[in-house]
C-alpha cells in the first residue's frame, strides 16, 4: 500500500472509533491528498473536505495520545515479553504500540498491520 492510502485509511479507522478530527471540517468527508512536503525531519500531508483544507505534519497526528487510543484501544494486552517470574508482560494496547511506533524507521508500515 501507498503511505497516502495507509494514512487514509488508519485517519478513517481513528475516526470511526471516535478520532476528533471531523469536527475540524464541519464533519465532512475527509481524504488525505497527495503528499506536499517531505524532509529529513517531516512528512506533510493536505487534508481535504468539501470546504477545507488543512495541511498537517505527519508525526502530529499518528504520534498523538488521541490517535493511538482510538486507533489501538485501551484494552491491556500482552506485550509478547517474558518477566523473570515466568509471567508476560501487560500494558495498554495504545500506550504499547505508541512506543513501537516510534521507534520503527517507517511508522505508516507498523500502522498498515492494524488496518
């Protein structure tokens, strides 16, 4: 998958799971445009609907606390780790797969499993 559709579709998946982001855009339709911007630092993207536009920088919306929630949940999972006393580690969903996140060299494509 292209990054342009990945994005769209983890924005589509946080919105339907309560992402606040429509409010933005008089609750219409959103569809992330072509990429407008990259360098070493940072990725950008156009957000349209009917009657905005609003452009963003990539880490700003799939690094967010309000993103993950939505998007991974907050239910506790097992993180796939062994602790000494024979047990495997817990954590909250969105809190575990944030850090992930960022230490992955391409976010999108860690994002791109959980769609």
């Amino acid at each position: 998958m292209e990054n342009k559709e990945i994005l769209q579709k983890a924005i589509d998946k946080a919105i339907a799971n309560g992402f606040g982001l429509k409010e933005n855009f008089d609750n219409e339709e959103i569809t992330v445009s072509d990429q407008i911007y990259k360098d070493s630092f940072s990725e950008g993207y156009l957000l349209r609907s009917t009657s905005h536009n609003y452009q963003f920088e990539l880490a700003s919306i799939i690094f967010s606390h309000s993103f993950a929630k939505v998007f991974w949940g907050k239910e506790i999972i097992e993180t796939g780790i062994w602790l000494d006393n024979d047990e495997k580690q817990v954590a909250i969903a969105w809190q575990y797969h944030l850090q992930q996140l960022v230490l992955c060299e391409n976010p999108l494509l860690y994002i791109e499993k959980f769609l």
